[in-house]
C-alpha cells in the first residue's frame, strides 16, 4: 500500500490529545472522542516514535524530520529513517493523533 505521506508536509500533534513524558516513556492520551482506536485509551511510542514525535512540531517538513533524525541517529540510513517517519506519520493519520499544517 503506497503512502499518502508528502515530504513536503508539514505535521503536528492534534489538540484533542495530550502527550506526557513518564518514566521514560511517552504516553499518549486522546481527550476527544474518535481519536485513536476505541480499543485504546493510552498509546505509548518506542524510542524511535518518541524522536519521532518530538520533531513534530507544525514547523518542520518531513523531510526536514528525517534529516535532523539521520545526523542524529547515525547509525541508520536515511532511507530507513524515512521509512520509518513515514510509517509512524500513515498511522498517527489513520487515527487523527497528528493534523496537517
């Protein structure tokens, strides 16, 4: 299934959620009704999503993200990293978690 993810696009968090930072993990809570997956209350995102996540900021591209992600995890290609931007972005779409600016 192609992604309808733009590296142009610009993301950011919805308002009908919060997010917080607890014991090193990010959790994720939506406040509104059909946000994220009514089998759900609480997300949480792995250490990928959270870098992930905190670039979203409603003034950076996709590929501003993944570029900013490649010099910082090194250890990965960018084409990982992309895909990985990618895939988090489809899914946070699917479930209203973050908007298009």
């Amino acid at each position: 299934m192609e992604s309808t993810i733009s590296r142009e696009a610009v993301y950011r968090p919805s308002d009908d959620l919060v997010s917080r930072e607890i014991d090193g993990q990010l959790v994720i809570v939506p406040i509104a009704a059909g946000i994220g997956d009514l089998q759900d209350e609480l997300y949480t995102l792995n250490e990928t999503g959270r870098a992930i996540w905190g670039k979203l900021d409603g003034r950076r591209t996709v590929e501003a993200v993944v570029g900013e992600l490649a010099t910082e995890f090194s250890g990965a290609s960018a084409d990982e990293i992309g895909s990985d931007v990618v895939g988090l972005l489809d899914e946070l779409l699917k479930r209203r978690m973050v908007v298009t600016v």
